[in-house]
C-alpha cells in the first residue's frame, strides 16, 4: 500500500477512468472500518505554509470511540473534512470498508460518483454550529439524505420517525429548527447523520456550543451509538467528556503526539 496518489485542486484524482476501472480493492480486516495511511495536507497562503495534517495514520475499528484532541490550529477539523471527503489530502490514503466485510476501497481510487455516494450513506457528518437547514423542520431536515438516496417514502417515514423517537424528539417533529434548544438541534443533526446507516460518524466539535448538562446527554447517545456498533471519530475541545471514548489521540501541529486510554464513565466525568 505504499504508492502515492495524488488529487487534482477539486478533490479528483489524477487517474483517468480506464485506471480507475481497473483499480483494485484491497482486503482490510472486516472490523475496520477505516484506514488513513501517511496523510499530508499543506495550506500555502502567500509566503507561509502550514502543514496541516503531517504524516497522519489512523484505523477505526467497527465500535470504537476515538475523541481527537489538540491545541485551535493543530489539524483536527482538517482531519475530520479529509476523512469526510470534504477536503482532500495532498497525498496518503483514506481507505474505506465499503461493504462492511473488509472490501477497502481508497477515496483516491473512487470515482467522483462513489465518491458522493461514500459521503451520503457511509459516513455522517456532525458539526458544532448544527448545519440544519432552517425552513425545513426536523423531520424533513433527517428525512433528505435518504431521500437524496432515492430511498422510498415508506422506508424514509419508518427510519426518521424511529431515530427521531429513539433520541428524544419524537413530539418535536415538526418544529423547525429556531424552535428547538441548542441540544435539540443537535439531536436532530445526530439523527440526520445516522439515517443513511453510516459505517462511522464523524464529528467536529458536536458540543462546542452546549452547556454542561446537554453535553453529557450527548455523550450518553454516543456512548450507546457506540454499545450498538456504531464507530465514532469525535474532535473535541473538553479534556473530560474526551475520556469517555475509548483512545483519546492528540493532534499537534499536524501530527500525533499522543494516545492515552479511556473508557471513564459518563456519571464520573464531572466528579472532582
Ligand atoms: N482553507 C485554508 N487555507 C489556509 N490555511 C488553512 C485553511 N484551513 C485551515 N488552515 C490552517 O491549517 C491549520 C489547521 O486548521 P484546522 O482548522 O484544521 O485546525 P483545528 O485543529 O480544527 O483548530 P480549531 O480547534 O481552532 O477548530 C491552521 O493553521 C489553519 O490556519
Ligand atoms: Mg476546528
């Protein structure tokens, strides 16, 4: 898996298609979900270059919370839009279990049509300021992914009513965002970016904006996300609830410096 693959400035690779056709899988271990090899991201603005992400390596196992912490600059939101396929690294791999039985498949090989579909079923995406659009309510704002995915309208009200119930919001439905606190809002966005069954969720800050209480009730979704299989890879600022994951990895100046253990309850977080 040594060779370097680059990207064009929109995200596509340099192959052509017949090279694409004829790029090969690889076979990755069915519990991983996600592999990212010697990632390198470079900003140059003017005279200075940052190096945003510096030699990256990362896996993702099926299950596993990973909490992402670091000084404002190191990299971390870098991160989560490359592994997102928002963003795209200047070389490395990101290499995907596409069908969830270690068929791994690099972002740098797709086609920009796996591409997207990747971004809308395999991966969700959580933010700190919500991203939801406001004239839809939540419902409709968790119901478009799927219908993006051209799921049908039975499966679509089956799925966001029970995610929507599951997490809590089952009486708020049909509000529209300004009309749901700052961790209703969040719920919602959870919701949207569980509705597609993705293989990882990928969150940048999810409770940047919410106060202590909210907070934990966040972490106690992901934390049973987690108990039901979900992999998580969460960015966050809060040193506390960052120990709840299971490795907490820290990000400096583009590179991993650290890996410490996790696993602290939930209840324990705020104790002194
Ligand atoms: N589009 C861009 N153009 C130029 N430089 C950028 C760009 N995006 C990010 N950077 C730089 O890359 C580095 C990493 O930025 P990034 O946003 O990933 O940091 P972060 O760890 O998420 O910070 P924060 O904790 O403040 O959100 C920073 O030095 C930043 O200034
Ligand atoms: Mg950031």
């Amino acid at each position: 898996m040594g060779s370097k693959l680059e990207y064009n400035r929109c995200g596509e690779n340099k192959m052509n298609k017949q090279e694409r056709a004829t790029a090969k899988s690889v076979r990755i271990d069915p519990d991983t979900v996600l592999i990212a090899e010697n990632l390198i991201k470079t900003y140059t603005t003017g005279n200075s270059t940052v190096a945003a992400l510096n030699n990256i390596n990362l896996k993702v196992k099926k299950g596993e919370f990973i909490a992402i912490v670091g000084p404002s600059g190191s990299g971390k939101t870098t991160l989560i839009n490359c592994l997102g396929a928002l963003d795209f690294p200047d070389s490395g791999k990101i290499i995907y279990n596409v069908d969830g039985k270690g068929m791994g498949l690099d972002l740098a090989v797709m086609t920009n049509k796996q591409q997207k579909k990747i971004r809308l079923s395999k991966i969700g995406l959580i933010f700190q300021f919500y991203n939801l659009f406001p004239i839809l309510t939540a419902y409709e704002n968790v119901e478009l992914p799927m219908i993006i995915d051209k799921k049908s309208p039975q499966e679509r009200e089956k799925r966001v009513k029970y995610l929507l119930k599951r997490i809590g919001l089952g009486e708020r439905m049909d509000h529209l965002p300004s009309q749901l606190s700052g961790g209703e809002q969040q719920r919602v966005t959870i919701s949207r970016a569980l509705v597609n069954e993705p293989l990882i969720i990928l969150a940048d800050e999810p409770t940047g904006e919410l106060d202590t209480e909210t907070t934990t009730n966040i972490i106690k979704i992901f934390l049973e996300l987690k108990n039901a299989g979900e992999s998580i890879l969460m960015v966050t600022h809060n040193k506390r609830i960052a120990k709840t994951a299971d490795r907490i990895i820290t990000l400096t100046d583009g590179v991993f410096t650290h890996e410490t253990k996790g696993g602290k309850p939930i209840e324990d977080i705020y104790k002194h």
